[in-house]
C-alpha cells in the first residue's frame, strides 16, 4: 500500500535555502536523509492507504482545505530537539497547531489509521537533519547552527499530500487555503 502525508510546502526561494542547508550538513556532517524530502512541516505524519480509498481522502482534504484560512509563517533560527534532529524555528506554533488539530479531526473521522500514523503532538519546525545524524557528530553540528541566524517568512496558501513512489517523496496534491 502506498504511504501518504500531509505538509506545508514553503515557497520555491525559501526551499532553495533550505535544501543548501541540508546539502551543507550532509557535506560537512554526513547526515544526507533530510534530503530526501523537500522542506516542509508536517501536518500528518507517514501513513498507508490503499490507492482506492486515495479519492476519499482527496475529497475530503478538498472540502477541509476549502473551510481552513491561510496563515503566516515566520522562520527564525535554529533549535533542536535531543541529540538528534536540527531544525529551523518558526516563531508562532499556534495557527500551525489549530489547522493541525483540525485536520487530525477531519482525519479520524474519515480513516482508519493505525495507532503509530496518528499524530497528536506537534512542534512545528523545518527538519534539517535527523536520523541519520550520527551522535557523536551532533554536537559538532549542533555549535555550527546554533549560534547562526536564518530568517524568513511567507504566507500558508496550501498544504500538500505527498505520495511515496518506493523510492522518494513527490507532491501528489496541492490543497488551496481560503
């Protein structure tokens, strides 16, 4: 079954940005699994469905993204979380936790996902490295970004379901904001 999640997409100049990030820390730091995945924050995290019920989904992300309005995401910095993940702050978390919450309503009513697909908690960020950032590298990376500045920020328009192939990420719907 094909695995599906649901994320804000920034604007093409600040994904530019991000990706030279990740390239910097795969370079420098040998963590490349960020790179992967274009930058975006999550709204749902990986979960499987099978392709006939693909149109259900799309339904009703269609008529949820219809009743949501757009939001203002500011970027600023960097944080971490552990000894594990690098990421991009953004300054206000709560219009990214209410459309959060209300999709996971939307969601639950609609699907039947696994208790490891739900996704209660969020901390709204852009991931520039994570798993694959060995510990013992961690801190070395850590003092790089934590005293640089990153700033930027752009209005929410959309969210996007993207798809997995087997082998990469793609952007399988774009979701319009009111």
């Amino acid at each position: 079954m094909p695995l599906y999640f649901l994320a804000i997409i920034p604007p093409k100049e600040i994904c530019k940005r991000v990706k030279s990030l990740k390239q910097e820390i795969a370079e420098k730091y040998k963590a490349k699994h960020a790179l992967k995945l274009p930058a975006h924050i999550t709204l749902q995290i990986p979960f499987q469905l099978s392709e006939s019920e693909e149109n259900i989904l799309i339904g009703f992300l269609e008529i949820f993204a219809e009743n949501q309005k757009s939001l203002r995401v500011d970027l600023k910095d960097f944080g971490r979380f552990n000894q594990k993940v690098i990421f991009i702050n953004i300054e206000d978390h709560e219009p990214i936790k209410i459309l959060h919450t209300e999709l996971q309503k939307v969601i639950a009513a609609n699907l039947q996902l696994k208790k490891h697909e739900k996704f209660s908690k969020i901390h709204p960020h852009i991931t520039l490295a994570s798993r694959d950032l060995h510990y013992k590298q961690f801190p070395d990376a850590w003092a790089d970004f934590k005293k640089r500045e990153f700033q930027a920020s752009f209005i929410a328009k959309s969210f996007t379901l993207l798809k997995h192939d087997g082998k990469q990420w793609h952007r399988h719907c774009e979701f319009k904001l009111e």
